[in-house]
C-alpha cells in the first residue's frame, strides 16, 4: 500500500506546485516581462526605421544643387525679417517709380487649407508655413504700379498681392492701398 501511496502524494505535490507556483509565476511576472520585451522590440523597429528614413533623407538633400537650396530659402525664409523686406519693397518700388509712404504690418497667421495649405498638413495639427499680412501705402502712376507688381511677381520673395484700392486722381498721379500677405517657414 505504501508503494501506492507514495506517488499519489508525489503527483498531488507536483499539482500543487504547478498551479501554486509556477501557473502564477508564468502568467504574472513573466508575461509581464514579455510585454515589456515585445513593446521595446516594437521601439527599436520603430528607431531603425526612423534612423534609414533620417539618411535617405539626408541624402536626398545631399544631392540637392546648392543654388536650388538657396534659391528655396529666399522663396520661403525660416524668418519673417521685416526689416529686410521693406528694404526690398522700398528699392523695387524705387526702381519702378512708385513712392511707398507706409507700410504697417496687419497681423500674422497661419494659411488655412482655403488659402492652399495641403489637407495632410492640417490634419497634422501644425502648419510649418507662418504668414504676415502688410499694409502699403503708395503713390505714382498707373505704369508704375503695373511695374511694380511685375517686380513682385517676379521676386525670389513669395509675396501675395491680396487686395488693391486705387483713389482717383485727375493728374494721373495715383494712390494705391496694396495689402499683401509674405510667407515664412515656422
């Protein structure tokens, strides 16, 4: 009978070491450590995939003419520089014979999706394109205001021409309310 009994005991032993220690051990600590293993794997893809994207695009820029860079820059600067943009307006509008009296800056926004801002960079939450609109105050003659808005057009600067008031003169001698609105990257 003890030849019997001996094992039974072994096996009941055995039963309750398995849901007494080990069930609990494997489902708690252990699961949890594998979690933790499986969200830091999932991390470090995460960071492998962000380190080869980060050098193809550097690369991509490598290989990015220089001119064409700076070219880019002073089409959408990293700053509004106010001071440098009136010197601009002041000398193009010097140069096409229009003589600027005023120029106050309206406020700063950032473009919505009306006023061309892609859907995926709305949705993003942050646009990286600020915009600043200004007032300009000028007087000279029909030809000039055409020579000056062709300079506009034609600046490396990206400027848009939102709104022009003309008042009326008889000597041909004109007084132009121009608003415009500048961009600049964030």
């Amino acid at each position: 009978m003890n030849s019997r009994i001996l094992p039974l005991i072994a096996f009941f032993v055995a039963i309750g070491i398995l849901f007494g220690y080990a069930s609990p051990t494997w489902s708690g600590s252990i699961a949890a450590t594998k979690a933790a293993i499986a969200a830091d794997d999932e991390a470090l893809a995460a960071a492998r995939e962000y380190a080869a994207k980060q050098s193809e695009l550097a690369a991509a820029r490598s290989a990015i003419d220089p001119q064409g860079l700076v070219r880019l820059s002073a089409l959408l600067p990293d700053s509004v520089d106010n001071v440098g943009l009136i010197l601009d307006l002041n000398a193009l509008a010097a140069r096409s014979g229009l003589s600027l009296a005023n120029i106050d800056v309206i406020g700063s926004s950032a473009p919505s999706a009306s006023d061309g801002a892609s859907d995926a960079l709305s949705a993003a939450g942050r646009n990286p394109v600020g915009s600043i609109d200004l007032a300009l105050s000028a007087v000279g003659t029909f030809s000039a205001l055409q020579a000056f808005l062709g300079g506009v057009e034609k600046s490396a600067r990206l400027l848009d021409i939102r709104e022009i008031v003309v008042k009326g003169s008889d000597t041909g001698i004109y007084t132009y309310q121009i608003t415009t609105r500048l961009y600049w990257l964030r």
